[in-house]
C-alpha cells in the first residue's frame, strides 16, 4: 500500500476519534454546575418535589449526591452520611425522583481516560511519524547507496595508414584508422565498457568476443545499443556520460556534435548527457607519436 495513503488513513481515523470523544463529552457533561447545599437544605428541596433525578456517587467516607431539579436548569449537590444516605434513597424515590447510583472509582478511571485520551493520541501520533521519518530517512540512505552506479572504461588502438578513423560513430577525415576486430571505435567501445562496468553486467569483451567473426569490421554503435537493451533489462537508465579521446591528429572538438548526436541515438538519450573532451599526448609514446588513439569514460547509472 502506498505509504502517503496509509499515513492519510491512519491521521483522519485519528481525527474521527479525537472529535468523537470530544463530542461525547461535550454532550454528556452536566448542562450546569450543581449547586452545593447543606443536607437540611436538599431535604427540603426533597420534601417540596423539586428533586426530578439524583445521582448517588459511594465515596470512601461519606455519599455525595448530585440531583437534577423540575423547575430549573440548575443541579444541587450534597453529601450524607453512611448511616443516612438509605433513609435520603427512600424518601428521593417516594418524591418520585429517579436515583442511579455511581460508582466513583469507575467514574475517576472513565474521566480520567476520557481526558488522557486526546493526549494519548498525540503521543501516539507522534512516536507514529519519528517512526515514519526514521524509517524513511533509512530507506533514503539505503537507496542513496544503492541507486547511483559509476562505471569506468577505457580502450586503445593502433592507428595504420588506409584505414577508416571512426571515431564516436563518425568517421573522420584522415589517413590512418585503427587496426581492430571490429571498426575499431575505442570511443564506442569505452563507452560500452563504462555502461556495463556501471551495471554490473561484464565487459565488450564478454559479448561481443573478438574471435566471434560476426563482428569482425562490425559498427561499434550496435554494441552500445546492445547494452542499452542490457541496461533496460536490469532496469538501469543513463544519467550521464564523460569521455576523454586522446589522439594527436586529427583534431576532434569540431566533430564532437555529431559523434554526441550519434552515441545519443544508439543509447536512446539526449546527447545532453554526453559530454565529450580531447586531449594530444603531447607528443609522448605511442600516442604521441601518432601509432594508437584512446579513450577514457566514466558512466553514471541510475536504478528505475
Ligand atoms: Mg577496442
């Protein structure tokens, strides 16, 4: 069950009980207070009919007695003693007077209820939601830890001359291309990495094996849509991508729109989410000699 539903439930049968109780003792609480009188006085009252209901409360010492008057709103109240109060009974029944009789203890406990309740609700109310919040803010950390997922990938290929220079899906001018099984995209290909590394879900290597010969000159853009259907399955979604391509020549920052728009596609993003940089290796080892291109990606997952 939705826990903003239960909450909601739980809250307006709170209040539903809270109005009730104060309705209950808002409707049977005396309409006034009694007047307190001396025995004689109530005596008379009883002797003159004016008693139309008493209420006889058994206190430790003595009875109280709490009457209802015929001709007026006001209540009178009295105290008799042990070895009186039957003899009082008598003579409010013969007058024609209704007489009940209270138990005081129950009536302390029931008013001492009624009166705590409302209290007790609030308390109750409130353990309720620290218990809400704590369990909440447990969830929120639990799902804080598990819902982000990084992955890392990285790749290189040798350049040789009379070879294509595909590059993040686009093939660029220039006169060497990388030596490989498939296109030799190390864009695409560390891209891929990164993604499954994020999901937990292996390496290139693990599905698209460069000695099975169906992807031999394969477009390294069917490996990325590849791992999109991977990522869906296991109901990851891309966040973002930040990718470092180091080469010499030829330079990169001109194509990157359309190598963004094309890694876009194959993943089913926005190519907001793919940031691309490029970087010389200033002319140091093979890189820098111009004999390999490389690619460095970080990928940032959520889970749906
Ligand atoms: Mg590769």
């Amino acid at each position: 069950m939705n826990s903003g539903f239960t909450t909601k439930t739980i809250l307006f049968w709170m209040s539903i009980v809270f109005l009730g109780v104060m309705m209950w003792k808002l409707v049977s609480s005396p309409s006034s207070p009694a007047d307190s009188v001396s025995y004689s006085d109530f005596l008379q009252l009883v002797s003159k009919n004016e008693i139309h209901d008493a209420r006889i409360s058994l206190e430790s010492n003595f009875v109280s007695v709490n009457a209802g008057l015929r001709h007026s709103q006001k209540r009178a109240s009295t105290t008799v003693s042990y070895g009186d109060w039957q003899d009082l009974k008598e003579r409010l029944i013969d007058s024609g007077a209704t007489v009940e009789y209270a138990n005081q203890k129950s009536s302390d406990w029931v008013l001492l209820l009624l009166n705590g309740l409302p209290l007790l609700l609030l308390v109750g109310f409130c353990l309720f939601l620290m218990q809400r919040m704590k369990g909440v803010s447990w969830r929120a950390a639990q799902a804080g830890s598990s819902k982000m997922r990084t992955g890392i990938g990285y790749d290189l290929h040798r350049l040789e001359e009379g070879r294509p220079l595909i590059v993040g899906g686009i093939e660029l001018p220039f006169d060497k291309g990388p030596v490989g099984h498939s296109d030799g995209d190390v864009l695409a290909h560390a891209l891929c990495d990164a993604l499954l590394g994020a999901a937990g879900l292996g390496d290139i290597g693990t599905h698209f094996p460069d000695t099975d010969p169906q992807w031999k000159g394969a477009n390294s853009l069917l490996f990325l849509e590849h791992a999109k259907k991977l990522l869906a399955g296991k109901n990851f979604a891309i966040e973002h991508v930040d990718a470092v391509v180091i080469t010499e020549k030829p330079k990169l920052g001109p194509h990157f729109p359309e190598m963004r728009e094309a890694l876009a596609k194959a993943l089913g993003v926005s190519s907001d989410k793919i940031h691309l940089k490029a970087k010389t290796n200033e002319g140091v080892d093979a890189i820098g000699r111009g004999e390999a291109i490389a690619a460095h990606v970080v990928a940032t997952l959520s889970s749906r």
